[in-house]
C-alpha cells in the first residue's frame, strides 16, 4: 500500500463522517490524524516471483502430507489414485485460469468477492464473505497451524505414542501471532519470508522424491507392478477428490491481493501457469515416492504418511521429514494470512463488513484490523478432531463459491462482451470449472451423505441472518462509531483511499 497525503480543506466534519462509514464522495477520504490528513491505498509491491511463491507457498502445505492416505483409502487403488491426483492438478489449473481471466478483467482484491458482486450483486458476495472470512480461511490457518506444532513438538516427545493437545495448540498459537505480527509489520517481508520458506519446503519435498527414486531403484516395485489391479471405489471417488483437492487448495490465493501485485495483467496468469503445474509434477512425484517405499498395509495405516515414509527409508535422518513438514505449514500459515485477510478489508471498503476492517496502518501502510480479525479466528476457532470430516466441509463450501466465480465469468462473457479482457480464457475451461464444481458439491452429498454437508449449507444461509438488517437496511449498532474511533487510536488506523459506500 501506499500512502497519499492530501492538500485539500480541511473538513471538520471528515472524521465523523468517514467513522460512520460515509463514503469518499461525502467526504473526500480524509482523516485528521495527528494534525495531518491522510489516505492510504493499496501498493503494488508483490512481484512476479512473490506471486508465485504465494501460490505454490499456499498449496504446499499439510496436505501432501496427510491427504494421500485419505485419497488411496477412497479410491481403493495406488494406480486409481494417481490418477485422481492428476486430475486434481488439471482441475486446479481450470479453475485458476478461470481466475486470472476474472483477475485481469476485475483487478480488485478479494478474489470472488468483487467477482461475486459485480455479476451477482451484493447477497452472493455477502454470503462468500461471511462463510470465507467467519470459518474457512481462519480454520484453514488454524488446522495448518495445528500440524505445524504437532510436528514442531513431536521431537520432544520421542517415546509417547500421544503428544499432549495443550503443548500442540501453543505451539501453534505462537506460530499465528509471529507471522500475524511479521504480516502486520511488512507486506514486503511477509513476501520475502514467503519466497524463502517456499524454497525451504520444496527442497524437502525433494529429499522424499529422491529417497522413493531410491526405492525404486532397490526394487520396491510391487505397488507399482500391481497398481490398477484392485477395484476402483466409485462411490466414494468425490470424497477422493476432496481430500486431493484439499492438498491443492491455494490455486486462487493471488487473486486475493491482486492489488498489491505488479502488472498484474501479465503477472497473475504468467505465476498461475508457473505455479500449478510445478506443483502438480511435485505432488504426483511425491506420491509415486510413497507409493513405492511403503506397502499398501503401512499406507492405509498411517496417520501421517510422510513421517512413516521418514522412518522406514531415512533412518537416522527422519527428523528431517518433521522439520520439513513444519517448514512447509509455517510457510502455509503465512499464506493465508497474506491472502485471507484480503477479503475481509475487500469487504469493509464497500459497507459490508464493520468500517474498521476497512483500515490501513498509518505507518506500516498495512490492513493490520482485517489481519489481526482473520488470526484472532483463527486462534479461537474450534478445529474438529476428524481431520476427513474438516476437509469435507471446506471443500463443499469452496467449491460451492468455485463455481459460482465461473458462473460470474460465463454470464460476464454474455452480458458484457465488450469489457476489457487483458487475458482472455477458451469458454469450454470455466464450463469444465462449473461442470467439475457442481459433481463435487453434489455427488459426495448422494453418494455419501453426511451432516458435514447439512452444517456447511446451513451456516452459509444463517449469513442471512446478519446482511439484511445490517447491510441492506443499514441498522447501525449502538456505540459502534465510538469503539471505532478506539480502535482506530490503539491501531493508528485510518480507512483506505478506495473505501467507498454501496448504495
């Protein structure tokens, strides 16, 4: 972000008015703070390797290295489940294609909120920031966040079967507070770690695709030999997907700070055709690497495959697979929290979340209210104890808004053919998206029904509940324009020069 130091006049009205969520043409945008007027707006300090680094950094992180238990479980096959992850690639790079067309057309951020809004108006929009930002980005950091001190702590606990819960939550409670504290500091380091520990994490995914090609080369072929010999579970195949899908979630993670991203036109479809497919040749590699050294008992049998895989074929060096693996979440956890706050502050600026989320820091010129809201979520929130039953309801609930974002594109592409389009997708990848995104929102649900689905729907609707007396008949809380003027003194916050009010 950046920030602009207006020479207008003064208005002794501006602050009153900008508190109680008025608009830049009420009141120009202007804040008194500290005897100066100032309005900041977002600066585009990503680059194109920073991009690319948020994209695959967001990707890898827990899932490569649980999910590929739950996809061979699913499917019943190694060679069935291959082939699933491939597609899950396929699928993910559709979909971000999709989204760079959307990017570049709507350069706002927020990923499908502003693509929401545009197309569908502001309840579609309303309801993906409420889901997003009340449940799935904050529970996305707290699971990552969960693993990374499961895996930080389990050195310290060598001969217990069980690592105690409380020393697992703090662990990653102070991993969420260090990187919110780094994101609220500098986008510009929080980038800079992103690309170092992006590195880090490839690097040990590295070490498991050279142990399994040293597997392969001693002779453990027999998963490979006999890999579509087992029939495949077609009634459980959407829940295959989920859990693949999960290790793959991330794809769209650009296009939530589009506007901190230069050139974005050519930068955002250039790092999503980077990045995908580098992890995809990743995540297949790290599978067969799997597939080859462990046997289909010790595969099904695992809590978390990459640390089995650890013991059996690195030995003395295993400690580098639980190093690797908290590497890899805290470069996750810093992800998210580079990107989920995004949607949020997108939100604020345009009346639908509280005014406050809509503020930058004078100093550091970042969103630091919409960071510290997704980090205090995600430190709170209640993670459930089923991992399966979590991946379920987050893919639901995502491709649900997926879909619906390539919905926005095709009725876009009918009802504005003539709008600007720097990067422009073939129509049949967003009616592949819509067509793959209605098979995982539905098959799972008729194949397999469980309540996971209903709570998911369910809590999607209640944001109802919230949007039509505070948002469309604009019922103002009591007191909320004084807790905003303290927040804005403790944070040293004033709202952002591209704030303005939905009418």
């Amino acid at each position: 972000m950046e920030k602009e130091t207006n020479g207008g006049t003064n208005s002794p009205n501006g602050k009153d008015k900008l508190l109680n969520g008025k608009g830049p043409e009420e009141s120009n945008n202007e804040l008194e703070l500290g005897g100066s007027q100032e309005s900041v707006r977002l600066k585009r300090e990503v680059t194109l390797l920073g991009g690319i680094s948020v994209i695959v950094g967001s990707m890898i992180g827990s899932g490569i290295f649980i999910s590929p238990v739950g996809v061979l479980k699913n499917v019943g096959s190694v060679g069935a489940s291959l082939i699933v992850w491939l597609c899950c690639g396929l699928v993910a790079t559709c979909g971000s294609l999709t989204y760079a067309e959307l990017g570049t057309m709507i350069p706002k951020s927020g990923a499908e909120y502003p693509y929401l809004l545009e197309a569908f108006g502001p309840i579609p929009a309303f309801l993906f920031v409420w889901t997003s930002s009340i449940v799935l980005k904050p529970s996305a950091v707290g699971i990552i966040g969960l693993v990374f001190g499961e895996y930080l702590i389990r050195p310290f606990f060598p001969n217990c079967d069980e690592i105690p819960t409380l020393a697992i939550k703090l662990a990653s409670a102070c991993c969420i507070c260090l990187v919110t504290f780094i994101n609220c500091y500098s986008m510009k380091v929080a980038q800079g770690m992103q690309i170092v520990f992006t590195i880090a994490k490839i690097g040990a995914l590295g070490v498991i695709i050279v142990a399994g090609a040293v597997a392969l080369g001693l002779g453990y072929t027999d998963n490979m030999e006999t890999a579509f010999s087992s029939e495949m579970k077609f009634s459980t195949i959407g829940t295959a997907f989920y859990q693949g899908l999960w290790a793959f979630d991330g794809w769209n993670q650009l296009n939530y700070i589009t506007e901190e991203l230069q050139n974005p036109y050519v930068n955002l479809p250039r790092a999503i055709m980077i990045g995908i497919p580098f992890v995809t040749g990743i995540y297949l590699l790290t599978n067969i690497a799997y597939c080859s050294a462990l046997t289909m008992v010790e595969l099904l049998g695992s809590r978390a495959v990459a640390v089995t895989f650890g013991i059996k074929m690195l030995g003395v060096m295993s400690w580098v697979i639980p190093l690797g693996v908290a590497i890899s979440t805290f470069g996750g956890v810093n992800g998210y929290t580079i990107t989920g706050p995004r949607i949020i502050y997108s939100a604020a600026r345009n009346g639908h979340t509280p005014d406050i989320l809509a503020m930058v820091n004078v100093k550091r010129i970042t969103p630091v209210p919409a960071i510290l809201f997704n980090s205090l979520i995600a430190i709170l929130v209640t993670i459930p104890n089923d991992f399966d039953s979590l991946v379920n309801y987050f893919s639901f609930a995502m491709w649900l808004f997926h879909g619906s974002s390539a919905v926005a594109l095709l009725y876009m592409r009918w009802k504005m053919p003539d709008r600007a389009r720097p990067y422009k997708v073939p129509v049949f990848v967003p009616i592949l998206v819509v067509i793959f995104a209605t098979f995982l929102v539905f098959y799972p649900i008729v194949s397999n029904p469980a309540w996971e689905y209903f709570y998911a729907a369910l809590f999607i609707v209640s944001g109802l509940i919230f949007y039509f007396p505070f948002i469309y008949y604009k019922v103002k809380v009591p007191c909320s324009a004084y807790v905003t003027r303290i927040l804005q003194k403790i944070l040293m916050v004033v709202p952002s020069a591209e704030t303005s009010k939905i009418s």
